[in-house]
C-alpha cells in the first residue's frame, strides 16, 4: 500500500518540491496517512482530507501548500 499511496502523494507534490527533491521526501506524511486509513477502515472521504491537510500544515505549515485539492487525493486513497 506505501508505494501506491506514494505515487498519489508525490504526483500530487503539494508543496511542489520534485523533481529537486527526493523520492521519499514525503515519506514521513505517507506513513502517517496510511496509518489514518488503516487505524479508521471506514473513514469519510471528507474527514481523510481534511486529516492529509493537517498532515501537510503540521510538517510544512499553511503558507507552503500550494494544492489545496485534498478531496481529490482523499477520494484517490480511498480507492485503493
């Protein structure tokens, strides 16, 4: 599941960091999604983003998002 939701994360890039960056630069914000996801098996689309959200803002802070379509990527994990 790490690489899927790595792939979702990273083309999304909302701190717009590649391809300067590494690969597992979201790494850590990756981990924590997951564990969102697998800690609430039936969690809302909505609650999930704005959770990637508060992910983002916590390691980032709120005036380096630049993407701010987190229901997108909410809706795009949830698939898997």
């Amino acid at each position: 599941m790490y690489e899927k939701v790595e792939k979702i994360i990273n083309d999304w890039d909302p701190i717009e960091l590649f391809p300067l960056a590494p690969k597992d630069e979201y790494s850590q914000e990756i981990n924590k999604i997951i564990s969102i996801v697998q800690e609430n098996p039936n969690i809302d689309m909505n609650v999930l983003a704005k959770g990637i959200r508060k992910i983002f803002i916590d390691s980032f802070g709120e005036n380096l998002i630049f993407k701010n379509n987190e229901d997108e990527i909410a809706e795009k994990i949830l698939a898997l």
